[in-house]
C-alpha cells in the first residue's frame, strides 16, 4: 500500500500531462470535419489550434508564479477542475465562437497544470526515484502527440468531433480525484505575482499572433491586421518596462542578457515550430487534395511522435551526457533537413511519400526535448533555474503558436512547398542560435553545473 501511495503523485501528474498534451495535437485531424459542420474558414480552424497553444505559452511563466503563491498541488487540482469543465464545453459548443472560446479556457487551466507539474515531481521524489519519475513523465509526454493524433482521427471517422472532447471527460475526472489524494507537499511561498507583466507578455502574443492569421485571411493592409500587430508591439514594448521596474518581475530581464541563454529559447522556439506547426495544414492536404480518411490521416502523421517516442527513449540517457550544444543545435538540423525532405509532396503524390520527412523531423524534435529542460537550468544562475525551465518550455508553446499562424498564412498564400521551406529555414536558423551554447565560456559554466547537479544527485542516493 505504501508503495502504491509512493507512485500516486506520479501517475496523477502523468495522466495530467497525457490530457493537456493530448489537447495540442487531437484536434488537427478533425479540422476538416470541424469547417463543415461549423461552417469554419481557414481563419477560424487555425484559431481552434491557436488559440489553446497561444493561452498555454503566454500564461505559463505566470502560473509558476502563482503556483509558488498557492501552493503547486492546490493550482494543478484548480487547473484540472477547468480544464474538465472546459473540455466538455468544447464538446458542446454549436459553433466556431463557442469552440475557439472553449480551447482559450482549456488552454488557460492547460497552463497552470503545466506549471505546476515539473515542480510537482521534482519536490516529491529524490535520487533515483526522481531521475525514474522524470523518465516516465518523459515518456509519457512523447506518446501523448500519437495518442492524439490517432485518437481524433479514429474518434472523428467513428463517431464525430465532438467526441474527441466528450470521450475523455471520465478520464479527466479519474484524474482530477486520483489528484486530489496527492500529498500537499510544501507550504506555498507568499510570493506576489506580477499580473502586469502576465497580461502585458499575454498581450504581445495574442496581438502578434492574431496579425499573422488575419494578414492571411485579409491582407496585410488590412486595418485590423496592423492594429493586431501594433498592440503587440506595445505591449511588448510595456512588458519589457514593467519587468525592468518590477520588484518581482515574471523573468528576470538579466536572464536575456545572456547569450546563451538566448540561443537557448531561439532554439526551443524554431524547433517546436519548424516540427509540429505544419501538422494541421498537413492534415487539411492529406484529407482534401490526398484523399485520406480522417483515420488515415492520423496514422500517417503518427509516424513523427512515433520517431520522436522512440528517439528519446533510447536516446534520452546518452544525450545528457554529450555537450548540449550538439543535440539541441543537431537535433535543429535534422528538423530542418526532416522539412525539405517534405518538398517531396507534390500533386498527385501519395502518402508515402511524406514518411522519410515525418520520421527525420520525429527524430530531430527527439535529440533536442530531452535535454531542453535542464540545459536551460544550467543556463541560469541558480536561483532562476526554475523560471529558466519555464521560459524554454513557454518558448517552444510560443514558437508552436506562431508557427501555426505563420504557417498557415504560407499555406493559404503559396501552397504546401512554401510551408515546408519556410519550416526548414527557421529550424536551421535555430540550429544556428544554439551554437551560442557551444562558445568555450558557455560550455564551461553549462558542464560545471551539470556535474554539480549529478554529484548533488549521487549524495542523494547514497541516503537512500
């Protein structure tokens, strides 16, 4: 019994994870059958993947903070209640509005669930019991892209949409009471959080990420467009003074005075963006020019989260030993590479033809996630490691939502080729900003902390 009570954390924050991450990736099949029931635009479908995305990397530096105010286990049981109310509004929204505001409150409990998670693992297990709980949570998180995938594609071809959301409310409400009997953990530290700074930064991505898709739609000479753009501009613009006067700011702004902490979040947003923004369009060409049931489509997309699962679990171990600059800058490379590959899509082709671009871009994403969280850890001094890891986390939602923005304007505007070469320039400009993780002082600070870490770690199994 008092194991099954040790493990209980574990299994509440992975099924936690399996649900919000599951969220990012099943909706991309169903958007065709989402346009013609709710009678949608291309505007619309990108906002119902946007919009969760969007909501998750703009709050979810904030919700650390205020996951140390309130406590972490009462915030993710908080967080988990919404998302179990907002997941079944998804499902009975009557058209595109309800959805798109339904995803937006998902994705707001998503980011305080994801906040909370890591910090969750990391204060109840030590020693080897933490480095098993992060293996497990890692490989939980790798396989919860296909499970989504080929969850709404199944459930879609089957049944209907609406049953990619209505099918998982009774996990939602398995998980929400397995949580609530998790330990309560440490004492919530009193420490203010910076509301300014969480709407000025949520601001900015709204407003630069709504200019993307309506200059799509509209041109981008449209009022409404430059108006998007300009208030996340301002924003931007506010975010970065009310950081700089803040007592307590969201992210310390010396942080991003450091180079390789830069080349750190360049990195983490190009790669989540050049390997898994391009999905829903994918969807849309495999099902209306391809042909593809819905069921079909997701098992051919599959073959990237399947690379990405098997990639990291073989890999994850060797990986933290090598200099990070070469898996995050490499694992970039192959992106890039996995997206050119894709070029090989043309009229009339079939879907074989996507499978070496899917399984390389698959691999890539799986060299540079395992390592992302404590690279950007001993990126930063020690008493900002945990905001670190929140802001490159933050940065790959950001790089996602944009990138599905970005790259759906490149779809409507030039066709599936621009998506895909666009896609790899930004990976391999990201390749290229992680080298700065390479530079000699860089790699002396990253490896003496790293070994601070495994030596902190080994003490720590000694005492069990």
């Amino acid at each position: 019994m008092d194991r099954m009570n040790k493990w209980l954390p574990l299994v509440a924050t992975c099924l936690g994870t399996f649900l919000l991450l599951v969220y990012a990736t099943i909706v991309t099949v169903a958007l065709p059958r989402m346009a013609a029931d709710l009678n949608a635009g291309f505007g619309a479908l990108q906002w119902i993947v946007d919009v969760y995305t969007l909501a998750l990397a703009g709050l979810l530096l904030g919700m650390g903070s205020l996951g140390d105010t309130l406590g972490c286990k009462r915030l993710y049981v908080l967080g988990l209640a919404v998302f179990t109310l907002a997941t079944l509004g998804c499902g009975m929204a009557e058209n595109v509005q309800l959805l798109i505001a339904a995803r937006a409150v998902q994705g707001v409990a998503g980011a305080a669930m994801f906040a909370t998670l890591l910090p969750l693992i990391g204060l109840t297990y030590s020693g080897r019991d933490k480095a098993r709980a992060f293996a497990v949570w890692g490989a939980v998180a790798g396989a919860a892209a296909g499970v989504g995938n080929v969850a709404g594609g199944m459930l879609t071809q089957l049944l209907s949409w609406q049953w990619i959301f209505y099918g998982s409310v009774p996990l939602c409400l398995a998980t929400l009471l397995l949580s609530l009997k998790m330990p309560a953990g440490d004492a919530p530290t009193p420490t203010p959080v910076d509301w300014p700074g969480i709407v000025a930064f949520t601001l900015a991505a709204t407003g630069v990420t709504f200019g993307f898709v309506r200059g799509g739609e509209r041109g981008w000479g449209d009022a409404v467009t430059l108006l998007g753009f300009a208030v996340g501009a301002a924003a931007l613009t506010a975010f970065v003074r009310i950081e700089r006067a803040s007592a307590h700011p969201m992210i310390p702004l010396a942080l991003l005075r450091k180079p390789a902490f830069d080349g750190l979040l360049a990195a983490s947003g190009a790669y989540y963006l050049a390997a898994f923004a391009f999905l829903p369009v994918l969807s849309l060409w495999l099902q209306n020019d391809a042909g593809l049931t819905s069921f079909a489509t997701s098992l051919v997309i599959s073959a990237q989260p399947l690379a990405f699962f098997v990639t990291s679990a073989l890999a994850g171990s060797a990986l933290h030993r090598a200099p990070a600059h070469w898996a995050i800058g490499g694992g970039c490379a192959l992106v890039g590479i996995g997206d050119l590959a894709l070029l090989a899509a043309q009229p009339g082709s079939t879907w074989p033809v996507l499978l070496p671009g899917l399984v390389l871009t698959g691999v890539g994403a799986g060299l540079v996630s395992p390592v992302l969280p404590a690279t950007a850890m001993a990126a930063a001094p020690p008493a900002h490691s945990g905001v670190a890891a929140a802001a490159a986390n933050g940065a790959r939602q950001l790089g996602l939502a944009l990138g599905i923005a970005l790259l759906g304007t490149a779809f409507r505007a030039y066709g599936l080729h621009a998506v895909f070469l666009l896609a790899g320039a930004i990976a391999l400009g990201g390749g290229t900003a992680a080298v700065a993780l390479g530079s000699p002082t860089a790699r002396r600070i990253l490896t003496a902390r790293w070994r601070a870490h495994r030596v902190a770690t080994s003490r720590q199994d000694g005492r069990g």
